[in-house]
C-alpha cells in the first residue's frame, strides 16, 4: 500500500463499549473509534464487533495494520491469549481465546491484556505516569483494579494478578462482589459509593433528580463530566437527594445495599454539600491512600495514577486522600506522587496498542 503509515491497533473490550484505536510508532492516535459490546451473545460476537470496528479504521485511514493488542476485562492468560475468568455480565467470554480469533480474522499477530495492565502501560507510555519507573496503578469504576510498573516495564506476576489491591483485605468488614470482605472495592468503587450513601440515608426525605444539566459545582466536582442537575427543594437533611433513593432494598449479595442513584449522582450531591455524599467520598479517599500506602511499604512505588469513571470527580478524591497520605507517610520517608489519569478512555486501547508495539519491535520497547 503506497504511502500508508504503517500502524498497530489498540482494542478495549468493556462491559458496554468496545474502544478501538490506530496507533503510530511513536503511539500517535491516528483514528479511533467506540461501538456497542455484545456482552450477551458471547465471545464471538464480541471479537467480531471488534474486528470490525479496527476494519472501520482501516477502511477510512491509508495505514497498513501490523498487529492489534487487546485489553479485556476479567482474569486473563496473557501468554496464551485466553481469558480465564469473567464477570457474569459477559456471555461465553471465561476460556475464549481471543488472539486467535483476532489473528484470524485480521491476518496480523495479536496480544492479550487484562484491560488495568492495559491501562497503566498506556498511562506510563504517553499519559500521567510517563517517564515514572516505579507506579501503581488503580481504576476505580464499577469495581476496582489494580496494575504494577515496576523498573520500567509492566509487572503481572506468575498468575496475571500482580497488584490487584482492590482485592486485599484490611478496609473494613463490609461484603465485596468478589465473595471476599473488607476489600478496597467495597470502599472506593462506583458501586460501593453509591451503596454506602444509600446507607447513610435510608429513610431520609428525599427529593428529584432534574435530568437537564449540570450542577455549577458538580462541574468542577467531575470536570464538567458528571451528568444531571440536582433541584433544590424543601429544607433539612434531604431538601437536595435524588428521587428513588429509598430505604435500603434487598438484592445482590448478603448485606450489600442495591442504590437506586449512581456514583455520579452522589458526586453531583457532593459538590453541592451534601453531607453524607462528602462523607462517602471522603471514606473512598482515603481508602485509597491505605491502599497507596501499602503498596509503597511492600514495593517502594513512587507514585500512582488513578483512572477510572470515580476518578473523574477528583476534586472530592483529593483532599482527604492528599491528607491521609501526609498523615502517615511511606516507611522511606519519600512522598508518593498520586496523579489522576490523562487519556481518559483512550487509556486502555493505547496501551493495548503499546505492547503489540513492543512485542513487534516497532519504536521504543515498551
């Protein structure tokens, strides 16, 4: 193909979105692109989706594919290309083997990552840990990953779980979805927050969420990114929650409360101050430094990067995990550097695209 650039493929297999994105050797984006995942009709039709969603690209961009990275939810083999566990809200996705699915319907080699892995690497190639050598590095969105970069180069460990703090106990006693208790998930992930503001106003009044559009201070609570305006209305303890807000309702495991508002909803509350919304938050900030702490004590990280759908309300993250950081610092004595994430939702693709690039041996090895 006279003329093209020649590129490899970022892919980000989500629960509800399948992000794709052509990289150039130095991991410029070139083209990108977001469809729908059919989590539901299995494995297959989950790679088909992806496939051509990178035949999209293709067809619309000069470029000659050499090889497509993958970041994918669950548990995964990175070696062999397969996963091995998955959540239940993908069908026929435990055992498939996706880089030979995608080697075979786009003719290039491909590559395997679980989607945080995928995450930090593009965070440590080109986003906020750049140039760091040592990193943890956390998502917080419906649950709670975790990835390690350690000497300048991912660290997964023999079973492809290195650093996932979001499952270490010690942060708490509360009921986490993985069947474990006391786990960092059950404190700072979306679910969790939502839950545990469900908790601390189980039978307050509560009043309507306006759909309109944001709140003033919800812009800068989420940076602009927090949908839904919150109508003030009445006076005291619940003149500003959401409709459907109600007492505690059963489902979901023992002991575990099913919100009816989402994170983002308690973040809109937050910014506008609201007490116990202030309060989950706070709770999840600094959980986050525990977690950031011991990480440092076990492997003398020298920052983090924190993404994640709960990241973009870092205004509210902030604060109380800047002051639990300064309240016990590291056993070295150096600070660690906490930033929030910088490629948004291109994160994942473009480290997905990073390490087909290293394994190719195209640009830097990284």
């Amino acid at each position: 193909m006279t003329g093209a650039v020649e590129v490899v493929a970022g892919v980000d297999i989500g629960g509800t979105t399948t992000q794709v994105v052509l990289c150039a050797a130095d991991l410029r984006v070139v083209d990108r692109v977001a469809v729908p995942t059919p989590a539901a009709e299995g494995g297959g039709a989950m790679t088909d989706a992806a496939l051509d969603a990178v035949r999209l690209l293709l067809g619309r961009t000069p470029a000659r594919l050499l090889g497509v990275g993958v970041g994918a939810a669950g548990v995964v083999d990175a070696r062999a290309g397969r996963i091995l566990v998955a959540s239940d809200s993908f069908r026929d996705w435990a055992g498939f083997p996706v880089t030979a699915a995608v080697q075979e319907g786009l003719g290039v080699p491909a590559y395997l990552d679980n989607d945080v892995n995928a995450f930090l690497r593009g965070e440590a190639v080109g986003g906020a840990a750049a140039g760091e050598p040592h990193v943890l590095g956390m998502t917080l969105g419906t649950g709670v990953g975790g990835a390690l970069w350690l000497d300048g180069r991912l660290y997964d460990g023999p079973h492809g779980a290195a650093g996932e703090i979001g499952h270490v106990p010690g942060f708490g006693d509360l009921p986490c979805t993985c069947g474990g208790r006391g786990h960092l998930e059950t404190l700072a992930s979306g679910r969790a927050i939502a839950a545990r503001y469900a908790e601390r106003v189980a039978g307050s009044e509560v009043e309507g969420v306006d759909r309109a559009g944001p709140p003033e201070r919800a812009e800068e609570a989420g940076r602009g990114q927090l949908p839904g305006r919150v109508r003030e209305s009445g006076q005291g303890r619940g003149a500003d929650r959401a409709v459907g807000l109600r007492e505690a309702e059963a489902g979901g495991r023992a002991g575990e409360v099913r919100p009816a508002l989402s994170a983002r909803a308690v973040a809109e509350l937050a910014a506008r101050g609201d007490q116990d919304a202030l309060a989950v938050f706070e709770a999840a900030g600094v959980a986050v430094a525990r977690a950031v702490l011991v990480t440092a004590g076990l492997l003398d990280v020298t920052s983090c990067v924190v993404g994640g759908g709960v990241s973009r309300a870092w205004s509210l993250l902030e604060p109380p995990l800047l002051a639990a950081l300064a309240a016990e610092p590291p056993v070295s004595g150096h600070p660690v550097r906490v930033r929030p994430a910088l490629l948004g939702d291109d994160a994942v693709a473009i480290g997905a695209a990073a390490r087909a690039r290293a394994e190719l041996g195209v640009g830097s090895r990284v």
